[in-house]
C-alpha cells in the first residue's frame, strides 16, 4: 500500500463543466482526515444565491485567478488573483465573480493545528 494518494481534477478552466457546480471535492479523492479541500471555478457574473456560515471549521481561500468579491458579516471584501482570505466558522458569508475566478478553498476544524511547517516535519 502507497503512503499517498492522487487524483486528477482536469483542467482548472473547465472545472465549471466536469464537477457539479463548478467545484471539485477532494475528501472523498484523496482519503482526507484532517480537512476538505475543494479547487472551484465561478463564471464572471455569478454570486451565489446564499449566505451560510460553520459550525466549526474556518475557511482559507487561495484565490488564483480573476476578481470579485466576499461578503462577509455584512462587509465586502474585494479579492483577486493571490488574494487569500481566512474565515472564521461564525462569519455569515457570500462570494460573486467579477471576472471569472479560480481559487481552492481549504476548510479545517478551527483551533486543531498543533504543529506546521518545520515542527512537523523530520528530516530523513
């Protein structure tokens, strides 16, 4: 047994046609037990017809493409390609495109990190 997994998601401009709602989940892909991972694409134009917010995991969103903008808690924050923004589980929010966006959003269980980077790590 490999001590990794892989997936392919395919081309990061058509994600909005091979994965429902133009976001692929990689939970369930890549056996994930620490976290969610989705890589998402968002046409210029649309905002999603919702407000939501977590029970318990914050959100990190690494916007790699396009612009537009976050509301959150009622205040609009704009973003654009290498804006990354973390939000906390209580935060009401809502996202829209202005150009077409390409981010991964990464969602974990906010307070569990107990150790990143180098204090993980064991050099071999």
């Amino acid at each position: 047994m490999a001590n990794y997994n892989k997936t392919e998601i395919g081309n990061l401009s058509e994600l909005g046609t091979k994965h429902e709602n133009g976001k692929a989940f990689l939970h369930d892909a890549l056996c994930l037990t620490g976290c969610e991972i989705s890589v998402s694409f968002m046409p210029a134009g649309v905002k999603l017809p919702f407000n939501h917010k977590h029970k318990q995991n914050e959100e990190i969103y690494i916007f790699l493409k396009g612009s537009g903008a976050m509301t959150l808690d009622g205040e609009t924050v704009e973003v654009k390609e290498g804006s990354c923004v973390r939000v906390l589980p209580v935060a009401v929010r809502t996202m829209e495109a202005r150009t077409a966006l390409q981010y991964i959003c990464v969602q974990a269980k906010e307070g569990s990190l107990a150790q990143f980077g180098m204090g993980d790590a064991e050099l071999c």
